[in-house]
C-alpha cells in the first residue's frame, strides 16, 4: 500500500510540471454524441491535469503517505487494522478521484466516496455511543450539503448539457442569458451548499467537532488535512461561474457575475471564522480546540475565494481593468500550509494522546520533559496556526486577509470581513498557544507515566515541521505563489512578493499582539475565558440544540405520518371493506334459493355491465367536446 | 422460432415436476433449483443477446418485427392465433423494456429458492409455488396480448396468496386476504380499461397497422399504432384513439398500476404483506411483482397512450413526489426491520414514476434502471431481514444492538445494501436515481413550476437519514446481552448475498451495458408525442 501512495506521488509530481492543462481521457460511463469530439454529453471518468489539479494531488498523496506511516504506530494496538488500512486507501482513491475529475459528476461521485469513507473511519470504533453518533451525525450533516450540490450539479446539466469544465467555460459566453438572474445566482450557491456541508462552514458545521470520535490519524488527514478541503476545491473550481469570462477575448461578463452568491461566500466564510475561533477558545478536549480551528481556518480560505472573486469580477468589468486572482491563489495557498500545519498538529495532538490517554487538556501539563520532540513539533505547528513570522500560516492569512481589504475599496462590506479576520487572528494566535501551554506547560496533571512516541510518529512530526517551515516559503522561492496556482492563463497572475511585504508591515502589529498576550500567560486566559464559555454554552445548547431539534422533530413527523398512515389511509381502505363485508352480509339475506331470483339478478348484472362499458366508452366522446 | 416460450415452459414444466416428484424437502428443492437455474440461463441469454452477437448461432440474429406497418424495435416475436374471432392471440416479445426485468425474474427466484434452502414445512407446495411464481411473472413481461398479459398479471396473484396464507407470520390471513383483494381491485379496473380499448379503437388501430378491422387485444398494434405517421409526418394515432378516450382509460390503468407499484395512498397492503411474507416471498413480491406496476405504466402508459401521458405526466409526477416524500417520513418512525424496507421500496418505486413523468429519454432510461436495481438490491434487503428474524428471533430495531461485533459478515452486507439503497455512487442505484432526476430536471419545462423540482431532491437526504439511523442503531454499539451468541451467515445466505452484491456492484461501476438496451426502449418514447 505504502508503495501505491509513492507511486501515485511521483506521478502527481511529474504532472505538476504540465504548463498547461491536460485531460487525460479515461472510462466511459455512457457515451454521448459520437458525431462530435470529444463526444458531446458524454459521462465517464476522465483525468483532468491543470496545476490546481496537479498540485492537489501531490499535496494529498504525500499527506496520506505521512499519515499511513504514523498510523503504523499509532494504530499499533487496535484491532481491525486491515479495516482501517482498507477504509484509509478508498478514502485517499476517492480523495485523488475528486481533485482530478473533468467533471462536476465525477466530482460528486468521489465526493460522496469520501463522505462514505470519512462516515466509516469517524465509527471506527463503533461500539463506542459517541462515536457511532458522531458518524451518524457527519453523514446525516454533510448528506445536506450533498443534495444542494446534486441539485447544483443537475441545473448545470440541464442548462449546459455537459459536465465538464472545459465545456461550461466554452458555452457559458452564449447561454448565461438563457439562466436568467435567478439561475445566476442559485448556481454557485448550491455548489457551495455542497461545501459549506463538507468544509464544516455555519450552519453545517456541527458535525466536524464530533466527528472527533475517530482515530486522531483520521481526524488528520480527513478532517483536517484533505476531505474538508474538497469544499475549498469545489469553491475554486466554481470561479467558472464566480467569474464569468469570453474565453476567445478575457473579459469578464458583468451581467453574468453572481455578486450576491459571492457576497455569501465571502460572508459565511468571515462568519464561520470568528465564530469557530471563538468556540476553540473555549474548550477542554485537544482535539476539539484543533476541530474548531479547523473550521475557522477553512472559513479563511473561503473568506479569500470570496474577496477574490469579487475583486477579480470588479476589475473585470472595468474597462481596462486587469484581472487579478490574487485572492484565488491565496485561498488555496492558505489551503496548502493549512494542510501541512494542521496535520503536523493534529499528529501531534495525537502523540501526546497516545502517550496519555485522554484528550483532556485538564488531564495533561508538563509533557515538555518526556515528550520533548512531540513538544517540539507541536510548538512549530502552533506559531504557523498563530501566523508568526517565518512559518507558513502567517504569509497565506496576511495574503487573505490583504485581498479582503483591497477588496473593501469596491464594497464596504469587505471592510467589515477584514475586521473579523483580524479579531480571528487575534482569538487563534490565543486559543493555539493556550492549547500548548496547558499541554506541555507547568506540572503533569494525569495520571500515570507518558513516554515519548516511538520514532515511527516523531519521524513523521519531523518531516512535517520541516513543511510548516518551508511550505510558507515556496511564494518566495516562485516568485509568488500565484505563479504557481492560478486562475485562467498564467499571464494573469501577479506576483504577490509586494502584498506580502506590504501586509507585514500593515498587520505585523496586529497579528503579534495576541501572540505576546497569549503568551503572556493563564491570567489574561481565564478572563477571555469566561465569556468563551458562554459561546461554548451558545452552540451546545443553541446551535447544535437546534441540529438536534430538528432531528427529534423528523422523527415525530415520521411517526406522524405512520399514524396517518394506519389509521386514516389504510382506516379508509379497511373500513372500505368493512362496508363491503356487512354489505355483503345484508345481500346475504338476498341468497333465497330461488333459480328465478338469481336469473333477474345476473340479467340486471350483465344490463348493468354493459352500460358501464358504453358509458365508458362514450364517456370520452361526449366528454371530448369542446 | 419459440425461444421466448422457454421462459415460460420451463418453469411451468418445474412446477408440474415438483408438484408431481418432490415429496420430500431434498428432491422439491433440488427439482426446483434445477429448473430455475436452467431458466435463469435462458433468460441471460435473452439479456445477453441485446449486448452482443454471441449466442446468434444458438438462437438466431435478433431482429426488429417486421410487423406489414414497418420495423418495429421488438424482438424475438411469436405470434400464434389463439381465439380468432374475439381477437385473442399468444403473441410473445422482448425489448429493451422487458430484457432486464425478464432476467430479474429467474435469478430472483433461483435465489430465494436457495435462500429458502431449509424450508422443511410442505416443502413440495412452496417450491413448486415458487415457479408457479415464476412463470406467471415471466408471462407478464413477455406477453403482448392484453388478454394474455391480463391472464399472467391475474396469476401472479394466486402464489403469492397461498405463500403469504401458509408460510406467513402470525397476522398472515388478514396481510394474504387483504393483499388478494386490494391488488384484485386494481386488477378488475385495469380489465375494464383494456376492454374500454377494446371497444374504442382496436379496429382503427388494427385497421392501420395490419390492415384487419377486426378489434383485436394485440398489444402490438397499439405500440406499432401510436408510431405511424402519415404523408406530412404528423401522428395519426390520435385520430384513431383520440385524447378524449385516452385519458379516462389512462386514468383507470394507472390506477391498476398504481395499486401494484405502489403508490401512495394505495400502498397500504404493501407493509402488512411483506411483514408477514416469509422471505421468499417477499423478495419476489418487492423485486418482480412490484416492477409489474412500472412495467405496466411505461408499457401501456406512455407506450400506448403517449397522448394523455403527455397531458397527464403531473398525476405521475405529483404521486411519484408524494411517494417518495411520505414513504420516506414513515420510515423513520418504523421499529420493525422488514416494515423498514417495505415502506422505503414505496418511496424508490416513487423515483419511476417521477422519471415516467419527465417523458425525455434519460429519466424514462433511469426509471427502468430503477426497476432492475432496486428489484436487486431491495431482495438482498429482505433477505437481510429474513437472516436476523431466523438468528436472532427478532427483526425490532430497537432490540439489535451491535451487530458489528456479534455478526461481522451480516452488518458489512447490511452497510453495503443500505448504502446501495441510499444511492451512493459506485452502486448500482446511484445511476437509476440520478438519470431520473437529470431527467425531471430536463423534462419541466414552464416557469412558475420551476422551484418545485427541488422537492423530490429531499427524500435523497430523509432516505440517507432513516437508514444511517438504522444502521446507528443496528450495527454500532454494544451487543445486547438478551440475544445472547448469534451465529453469522450460513453458506446459502453466502450464495444468496454474493450474487447479488456482486450484480449490484456491477451494475453501479458499468451501468452502460444496461442503459444501452434500456435506451433502445426510452428513445422511442418521445417520438410518440409529436
């Protein structure tokens, strides 16, 4: 297995090299217009290589290939093992399977392989209630933002039809008039429908702090390092519609452009970020505090897509104006250091559990001593989720959040997201280092003795401490990470050297302040403290009540309907019969055993029939007239 | 040429045989197995021969029915006179239509025989019923004469009576009598609408197509009928039936439809039926007789009378919604397993007549793909329920607990007949569900409508939710410790569940082999309208 996700990486890494892109025709599912090539409508599996592919799929298989090494020790004492290694591998295919389909239906296929996966994996331990609860709940959740995204994806099919980008990009110039305002807008709204469901944004988020049930290493690589990102990636592939462009000329068709879908893109993604960064601050549970985060570091990068795309449509449609995707390349930038970070703490997190055995931050403390690598890698990951410079979070958030504010000069109301923006930067250079102080600070708390994991695990962390350096360091090494991934052609991108140092000097402040007050110890902690938990309080009680509520609400329908059901439809049809019994019974007293009786009887049946049948044969007639 | 008449001769030949041979369990169902699998074969012949050339030597080149108005895309035709002066006659055909459910059949009931491999109680009746069964639901789909076809469809009825009557659960005299009656019903409003047809246009159309205006039951001088066009192109079907009489009988067919499919509200027989069934039947009753009814509707309904399916496609669409919706919701308040899955194949028998409704050829292709899917993947899940009923003593939800750990093989089955009945991708019900939404989507044409057809999309999330909570319930946990050890499927279980998954997993990652010969079929359709 190890080999297959070596191989899979070399071929992802010989790919990324493609200047432009490719589509590598694959299986045909049902063949369409064999009179024009490629077949028109035609539904398969083909592989489509452009750099955001490309880079996907390296990004994905060489996290997979660190996750599967560290689960060998990880997982080391579980039982179902070849379960697990088994689940991990469909999982990885229908990840690889999302981020190079041609096509919106090939994407939902292996979109909803992942969901099926990341379902399995959550109730690994299935004998556990929560974690059964949990897989239930990721499932049912996610399953809403699936149907948003079949309804997205079959509007696409009745408007374009076709699946593929390529196609939709070519056709969109002569039928957006055909949409019409409404189907403008609905649109991309459902394809993010479809990720706000599996990227955990509000209101779908509930399922992502629970989906914690599972393995650490399954709360890395799906729910932190890949499967979330598949909205993301859904969201950047949807900039065909976010940015309508005359593919022959490169301009952007204004008339087109979905300014509120965009807004509500944007919008939710400055929502979800503040308000999962604030429930991070409120949390006990390890895993909890980083699921949060997470969630809000996801928001970032829709917050960015969102900026972008409005950006990159307002200067579109000025006469003139250039097209810049900044905001796209940061989105997915912040994507690429978010995975590397976020898996390196996760598998971390995951280490200190496993030489613990709780996920209980109250339980832990002092396990700087024995577990000084773990302590190492984790501190790595916590400054670039904190954004300090040099690691990699801190040039992809100030990316983003440059975009927004630029953005701010064509709507106000980017104004506005900056600021949420900032206050997260604020709550999570808080919340992050709060985690690893109550982890690896003070006295030891639990009970028992934890040791170091073995090398197998802190290999790993190694590895990857080295990418939450470097990864941010790749926009220099490019000039930009813009001319890396890009939206369109490749003159199109800017270089993004001159916002990046530009945003240092801007926020360097803003974001180096919360740092010192978080470092600055538990004191100010407790204080920001006690108003977190009332957030905390708000969505276990508020929020997820509500989830709950509607849950509990289909079920009573349901038996409503049941009852409706036994009593009054089927009610009827018994009580139908019923008639017809004591019916037949009062006819009974008609069976007088008189030959002549009978014969009136069968004469008048068979008058009778017969004017039913002419009635019903001139019923049409008489009733045809106009 | 009489290679369609197998299909019926074989069976019929095994049920004489069992009754005749099979007096103890052994001999009845080795006899029976012996001649469901040779049937079985047939019918894969049959399936195969719309793939490819390989049997052209055994059973000839298949080719259209060159019936005196033009080809005809039916195939293998037999045409005997049976009654002359009333216009009977055995005519026998398969099409792209029929071809998959004919091959459903067989395997279905090979199936449950082997499934029912122990039934040691009047083994001889049972088996021989079995083939009884099958033979009569062989007939229904092969038959192009009304009065053949009302002959089969009226059979069918008188097996699964007995089955359910003797081998039945404890309600099992109320579920069989009910179910006699009401489906007779639907039965005897179907018979007067052939009739109606009878009287109100078979000589026209016989006239047009075979040049005999004698009135005539052959249901291919309808189906050849409503294609004729006349020297400017136009139809000339509706002149021979006009609208005014195509619609009261559609009504009156789809209501004998309807009651078989089921639908909502006529789908009340269905759950007291099947709780009470024993396995067997029940799979052949959810996975055959059920497909009668979207047989019928897309055979006669939109095949026969394009004109009022065209004017009438929101009544298929509004009771199609309606099923889906509501059969859904009443599953989640279900405690019994097998009640589960009999009222979630109301809802999926919703999907075919929503993509009956879109009248475009990929939601009619996705109809009949559900037909076939969902006559595989609903048997593995009736046998399902049989398997816990038989080990645990009970089929109550609540009472499962744990599965997983106590029945490792049973819950991985479990996990994967759900999903397929979920419609995740990579299973064969993803293709059927999808073309039938591509095709609803595609097929509704006017503006203020137009946000409704968002609303069948939410019985895919109440689906996924009554069955994720089964599966919550069932498989995950602790075992409960009141059901004390379970033993895990048998070797027949085994057999029963590989073919099937094996053929659903087929069917999911190479849907094209049966949407070609579906094709064939659901192009045909719009060329009926205008």
């Amino acid at each position: 297995m190890l080999a297959v996700y070596f191989l899979i990486q070399v071929l992802g890494q010989g790919a990324i090299g493609a200047p432009t892109s490719t589509t590598v025709p694959g299986f045909t599912w049902i063949p369409g217009n064999p009179t024009t090539t490629p077949p028109e409508g035609a539904i398969g599996i083909n592989l489509l290589i452009d750099n955001l592919s490309a880079f996907m799929l390296v990004l994905v298989s060489f996290l997979s290939l660190l996750i599967a090494i560290f689960s060998i020790g990880y997982m080391h004492e579980e039982e179902g093992k070849p379960r697990y290694y088994a689940e991990i591998a469909l999982f990885v295919a229908g990840m690889l399977g999302t981020v190079s389909a041609d096509n919106f239906l090939q994407l939902l296929i292996f979109w909803e392989i992942m969901g099926l996966c990341s379902y399995l994996l959550i109730g690994f331990w299935y004998h556990k209630p929560e974690a059964a609860s949990a897989a239930k709940k990721a499932f049912l959740v996610t399953r809403v933002g699936d149907v948003l995204f079949l309804a997205g994806v079959l509007i696409i099919w009745n408007v374009f039809h076709t699946f593929r980008f390529e196609e939709i990009v070519a056709r969109l110039p002569a039928l957006w008039p055909s949409m019409g305002p409404g189907l403008i807008q609905l649109i991309p709204l459902l394809l993010f429908g479809g990720a706000v469901g599996k990227s955990a944004q509000f209101p779908l988020h509930a399922w992502l702090p629970d989906a914690m049930e599972g393995p650490t290493t399954v709360s890395a690589l799906i729910h932190a390092a890949t499967m979330v990102k598949a909205g993301v990636y859904l969201t950047a592939r949807s900039f065909i519609f976010l940015v309508p462009i005359v593919p022959a000329t490169g301009e952007v068709i204004a008339a087109a452009v979905p300014w509120k879908a965009i807004l509500i893109i944007a919008g939710v993604g400055a929502f979800t970020a503040i308000f999962a960064g604030s429930m991070a601050l409120a949390s006990y549970d390890i895993k909890r505090v980083l699921a949060f985060s997470t969630i809000s570091q996801l928001a970032y990068m829709f917050l960015g897509l969102g900026a972008g795309a409005y950006l990159m449509a307002s200067e579109g449609t000025r006469p003139g104006g250039e097209l810049t995707t900044a905001g796209y390349s940061a989105a997915l930038y912040h994507l690429t250091n978010h995975a590397f970070f976020k898996a390196l703490l996760f598998l971390s997190a995951g280490s200190v559990i496993h030489a613990v055995h709780t996920n209980d931050m109250r339980a832990m403390g002092g396990l700087r001593k024995p577990m000084p690598w773990t302590s190492r890698t984790m501190l790595m990951g916590a400054l670039a989720l904190a954004g300090i410079i040099p690691f990699s979070g801190f040039f992809s958030k100030d990316d983003i959040l440059a975009v927004t504010f630029e953005t701010g000069a064509e709507n106000p109301l980017f104004y506005l997201m900056w600021l949420a923006g900032i206050a997260t930067v604020f709550m999570t250079a808080f919340y992050t280092f709060r985690m690893w102080l109550m982890t690896f600070h003070g006295t030891y708390r639990g009970e028992g003795h934890p040791h170091e994991s073995p090398r197998v695990m802190t290999s790993v962390l190694a590895v990857l401490s080295v990418f939450t350096i470097g990864s941010g360091l790749i926009a220099f090494l490019t000039n930009g990470f813009g001319n890396l991934i890009f939206y369109g052609e490749p003159h199109a991108a800017l270089p993004l050297i001159a916002p990046i140092v530009a945003g240092n000097i801007v926020e360097i402040g803003l974001t180096g302040l919360p740092l010192a007050l978080g470092l600055a110890g538990v004191g100010l902690a407790w204080a920001v403290y006690a108003r977190a938990r009332a957030v905390d309080w708000f969505d276990r009680n508020v929020v997820d009540g509500i989830v709950n509520a509607i849950g509990r609400g289909t079920v009573p329908l349901g038996s409503l309907s049941d009852v409706f059901d036994r009593k009054v439809i089927d009610g009827a049809v018994n009580s139908i019969s019923f008639e017809t019994v004591r019916s037949s019974l009062a006819l009974r007293t008609r069976q007088t055993g008189q030959v002549q009786n009978y014969t009136w009887v069968i004469v008048l049946g068979i008058a009778a029939i017969l004017v039913f049948a002419v009635v019903l044969g001139l019923l049409p007639r008489v009733l045809g007239r106009p | 040429m009489f290679f369609l008449s197998l299909l019926l001769i074989v069976p019929f030949a095994g049920f004489v045989t069992v009754l005749a041979a099979g007096g103890s369990l052994s001999r009845a169902r080795w006899i029976a197995l012996a001649f469901s699998l040779l049937d079985t074969a047939i019918a894969g012949v049959l399936l195969l021969s719309f793939l490819g050339t390989w049997f052209d030597p055994l059973i000839g080149p298949r080719t259209a029915y060159p019936s005196p108005a033009g080809s005809f895309p039916l195939y293998y035709v037999e045409r005997y006179p049976w009654i002359p002066p009333l216009g009977m006659s055995y005519i026998l055909g398969a099409d792209g239509l029929s071809a998959p459910l004919v091959f459903l059949t067989p395997l279905l009931t090979t199936l449950a025989i082997v499934f029912s491999w122990n039934k040691d109680v009047r083994p001889r009746q049972f088996f021989a019923l079995l083939l009884l069964m099958e033979f009569s639901i062989s007939g229904v789909f092969i038959s192009f004469d009304f009065f053949l076809f009302f002959v089969f469809w009226e059979l069918v009825l008188i097996p699964m009576f007995f089955l359910i009557g003797i081998w039945g659960g404890p309600n099992r005299q109320y579920a069989s009598i009910k179910f006699l009656i009401y489906t007779h019903v639907g039965s005897v409003i179907m018979l007067l609408s052939i009739f109606a047809l009878y009287w109100n246009g078979s000589s026209a159309v016989n006239q047009a197509v075979y040049g005999s205006s004698e009135r005539t039951f052959d249901m291919t001088a309808f189906l050849i009928g409503a294609t004729l066009r006349d020297s400017l192109g136009r139809l000339i079907y509706p002149s021979l039936i006009p609208l005014a009489t195509q619609v009261p009988i559609f009504i009156a067919f789809f209501f004998g439809f309807g009651v078989k499919l089921p639908m909502v509200p006529f789908h009340t027989w269905l759950p007291d039926a099947h709780v009470e069934a024993p396995t067997a039947g029940s799979v052949i009753l959810a996975g055959l007789l059920l497909k009668m009814g979207g047989y019928g509707v897309f055979r006669i309904g939109l095949g026969m009378l394009p004109a009022a399916a065209a004017n009438l496609w929101w009544l298929l669409a509004v009771f199609g919604t309606v099923s889906m919706l509501y059969a859904s919701f009443v599953c989640l308040a279900q405690v019994d397993l097998k009640r589960l899955i009999a009222y979630s194949s109301v809802g999926h028998m919703g999907f075919v007549l929503l993509g009956a409704s879109s009248l475009v050829p990929i939601g009619i292709a996705g109809g009949i793909y559900q037909l076939f899917t969902h006559g595989l993947i609903t048997a593995v899940l009736f046998m399902l329920a049989g398997t816990i009923k038989h080990s645990a003593g009970t089929r109550d939800i609540p009472l499962l607990q744990g599965l997983g750990r106590e029945m490792p093989q049973y819950s991985a089955v479990l996990i994967v007949a759900f999903l397929a009945s979920v419609g995740l991708p990579g299973l064969a019900s993803f293709w059927s569900e999808f073309f039938v939404f591509v095709g609803w989507f595609q097929g509704l044409p006017t503006e203020p409508w137009r946000p409704l057809i968002l609303v069948p999309l939410l019985s895919l999330g109440i689906t996924a939710a009554y069955y994720v909570w089964t599966l919550h319930k069932v498989v995950m946990g602790e075992p409960n410790p009141k059901l004390g050890h379970l033993h895990d499927l048998n070797e027949h279980e085994k057999v029963s569940y590989t073919v099937l998954i094996g053929l659903i997993v087929f069917a999911g990652l190479f849907p094209l082999p049966f949407f070609g010969m579906i094709f064939d079929y659901a192009g045909t359709i719009p060329r009926l309208l205008g």
